[in-house]
C-alpha cells in the first residue's frame, strides 16, 4: 500500500531552490511529506522560498546562502542542514547556470564559471553529503543535467560540456555507491518555462516546440515529478539512469 505521504520523514536538500525548476522540485517534495532545505546564492530569496513552501505544505523548511562553485561554502551547507534537521536522505544537484557564445566568442572566466557551477557543484555536494549517507546506508542523489548534454547544442559548448560531464559523473557515483543503498541518476531536461528561457526569441521558442513531439515547452512541475519518482522507495531499484523529461526532443 502506497503512503499518501511517500517521503515523509525524509530530509531533502535542494539546491539553486529559489526559482523555477529547483522552487518546483522543492515544492512538489515537500507536499510529498519532506522536510526540505533550500539553497541559494541569495540566503534572503532561500529564506523567503522556504518560508512559504512552509505555509503551503506544513513541513519543516530552512533556506541557506550557498555557493556550489565553492568547496566551504557547500560543506558548511550540508553540515547546517544536519544539524538542522539531523540527517540528509536526499540531494538534488540544480543549481546551474548558462554563458551561450560560440566557441569563439567564449572567454575563459565563461567557460570556468559554467563548469564550476554545473559540475563541480555537484561534485562539492556530492562530497559533503556522501559520508553521512553511507554511514546511515541510504540515500537518493539526484542530478539535474540537460537533453544538451545528450545531443549538444551550438552556442553552447560550455554549457553542454558541463551537462555532459555530470551524466558521466552520475554513472560513475552510482556504481561506487550502490552497495550502500545510495541511488544516483539525472534528470535531463528539454526546453522548460523558466527565467534561462523567458530570454529566448519567439521564434527560437517555436523552433524548440517544433522539434518537440508533444507539441510543447515543459514546465518545472514536469521536472519535479520526475525527481520525486525517483528519490522515492517505488525507484528503490534505479540507479546511474538519465531520464529525459523533454517531449520526445531527444531520443536515446
């Protein structure tokens, strides 16, 4: 019998929470039954979702300053949190950002501060969180990647490289820490609703719903469901996948 509740007492940490994707994911586990930690760059905006993901669900909440991009910073995120909240069971990799130029036109600080936040904040979670997991032997890891770090995109060598890189990352992970009853998989999203997309022309838009054979843009909920299917008991069995939440724009 399926709980109405399937997460609760479950601790899950969010990070970049404060907006579209991450504030979904963040939202829909919650109402999930999770008590959720959300992470930013800006402590006030991870203060305020927190608060009202509060108020809508009940659960217990805290929103703190967090710069993946950096080692300390993220140690000190996670060891918060449990002393918070005593435990970690879940980790969702979100927080990421885009430089598009081609190739050419990329600068170094560019393509540095992409890869340092797409990838090696994953890395830096992942590492502050592993220790507890095991020691507890359970554990769910989701990182969010891209369909563009399946099929790549022009304009997007950086951006695309780092994606790339965590859906190595996340196979990788996964086989280390299996046997610990840690689970490790991506979600790869296709062109979602969001602030990284309201900068796209009209026309690049309808490219994309074009390309798409559901005949649609995504939405952040999209994403969230898939994350809380897979951070729950029922994908207990799951792990080192990409789920490409896309329409059908990107067929493996």
């Amino acid at each position: 019998m399926t709980s109405t509740y399937p997460l609760e007492n479950k601790v899950a940490v969010i990070t970049g929470a404060s907006r579209g994707i991450g504030r979904a994911i963040a939202e829909v586990l919650a109402h999930q039954g999770a008590d959720v930690v959300c992470g930013d760059r800006l402590d006030k905006q991870a203060e305020e979702t927190a608060s009202q993901i509060a108020a809508a669900t009940g659960r217990r909440t805290s929103g703190c300053l967090v710069d993946v991009a950096d080692h300390a910073s993220t140690k000190n995120f996670i060891e918060c949190a449990i002393e918070e909240f005593g435990k970690v069971d879940i980790l969702v990799n979100n927080a990421g950002i885009t430089r598009d130029n081609l190739l050419l036109r990329i600068d170094e600080p560019d393509w540095d501060v992409v890869l340092n936040v797409n990838l090696k904040g994953a890395y830096n979670c992942c590492k502050a969180v592993l220790r507890p997991m095991m020691k507890q032997r359970y554990g769910r890891i989701v990182n969010i990647t891209s369909v563009v770090g399946l099929s790549g995109n022009a304009g997007q060598t950086n951006y695309a490289a780092s994606k790339a890189g965590l859906i190595g990352f996340t196979k990788s992970l996964a086989k280390e820490v299996g046997s610990r009853n840690i689970t490790v998989n991506a979600v790869a999203p296709g062109y979602i609703t969001t602030v990284l997309t309201d900068v796209l022309s009209e026309e690049y838009k309808q490219a994309a719903i074009k390309a798409t054979p559901m005949g649609r843009l995504g939405t952040p909920e999209d994403i969230a469901h898939a994350v809380a299917f897979l951070v729950s008991d029922q994908a207990s069995f799951i792990t080192g996948q990409v789920l490409s939440v896309d329409g059908g724009m990107v067929m493996m």
